[in-house]
C-alpha cells in the first residue's frame, strides 16, 4: 500500500532525530506484547489519528468492529503491513481493551453534508452501476466502519487504493466487498464522496 510506504519513509528521516527511549517507545521493543496505550502514537489521545490523512478516526466506531479488525490484521485475513505487526503481538485482552477504549472515544459524529450528486450515491447508491447506497452498510449497529465523520482524505485514499489496484477480486470473499464496490465508483465522485461522509463542504481534510 502506497499509504504505508509513505509512512515507512516518513518514519526512516525521523530516526536521526529520534534519542533511544523515544525509539523503544515507538516500537515497542521492550516487550513481545503491544500495551493499547502504544496506539495512541499513530491514532491519537482523542481517536482522530493525529490529523494524519492516511490514518484513519477510530473514536467512536463500535468496540465489535474494531476488535475484528485486530484480529484480522493478526490473522492476515486484512491486509496492513503496519497493522499486521502490531496486531500479532497483542495478546487478546489487550486487544478488547484498545477496542473499547478506542470506540469510548467521540472522534466521529459529524453529519454527512454537500454536494448532492454525492448524497444520491451515498444515501441511494447507482442502481444502473450496481453500486449500492455506502449507508446500506456504514451506518452505527452494523458490522462494518461508521463513516460519518471519518476523515476525508482518509476515505478518498482507500476509495482509490482499491480502485487501482490491478488484483483479479473474488466478490464471493469477504475481503473482496470494498475493492468490487469502489471500482463501481466514477472516479470524479470519489472527493466528493468523501467530502460529504466527512461533513466537509470545503477542501478535504
């Protein structure tokens, strides 16, 4: 993932700058277990991932969604270079405790706003594209992301992460849903798309 890449070369011009504890800090190299309070180091004290935007807001999703995320990630069944190694070495307690602390946090609850073009697709879907409604799945008690409120530059990376990635999909996998689904997307609707789960009406954030 181009995302992570990033990341990894922002992290490497760090080091030099960095002293010892800051760095065993940051990777946790003391111990083969990850403590949830180690996240808040790329996801914030508040949940909104620092404003970085390729990290995704994790306050306020549900402790359910956050945790199969985790176990995903450890399992390999969802794909994160970064996350993967995290989620290996967290025991599952911890991962149940950074679950619920993460989704204690009010870091979502902004209210879908904007460009109506993008409300069609987001509330009603594209029935001539077989593209349906992003709410018929993303909305609270369901067993997928909140995206009310995530960050805008967040949802259009991952929209076109999978929009160009070149890989077959089998859309009877689970994992395959999102990678089907945003190639369905017309590629000029994605800032707007996300932009209006945001509740942004101006530049993405």
């Amino acid at each position: 993932r181009q995302d992570e890449v990033r990341r990894m070369v922002a992290f490497v011009r760090r080091l030099p700058g960095m002293t010892p504890a800051q760095y065993r800090a940051l990777v946790a190299e003391a111990s083969p277990a990850i403590d949830p309070d180690n996240c808040t180091g790329c996801h914030g004290t508040d949940g909104r991932g620092r404003g970085a935007p390729d990290i995704p807001v994790l306050g306020g999703q549900s402790p359910e969604y956050l945790l199969a995320a985790l176990k995903g990630y450890a399992s390999g069944t969802r794909s994160s270079a970064v996350m993967q190694q995290v989620a290996m070495r967290m025991e599952p307690a911890d991962m149940e405790a950074a679950a619920r602390r993460f989704a204690a946090m009010p870091g979502l609850g902004a209210k879908p706003a904007g460009d109506p073009a993008a409300a069609q697709i987001v509330e009603r879907g594209l029935p001539d594209k077989q593209l349906p409604a992003c709410v018929s799945c993303h909305t609270p008690g369901k067993p997928y992301p909140v995206l009310a409120g995530q960050r805008a530059s967040y949802i259009a990376g991952r929209l076109r992460h999978w929009q160009g990635d070149k890989n077959i999909v089998d859309a009877r996998k689970s994992h395959a849903t999102m990678p089907v689904i945003a190639r369905r997307i017309p590629k000029d609707m994605i800032d707007p798309i996300a932009r209006y789960l945001a509740g942004d009406t101006g530049t993405a954030r």
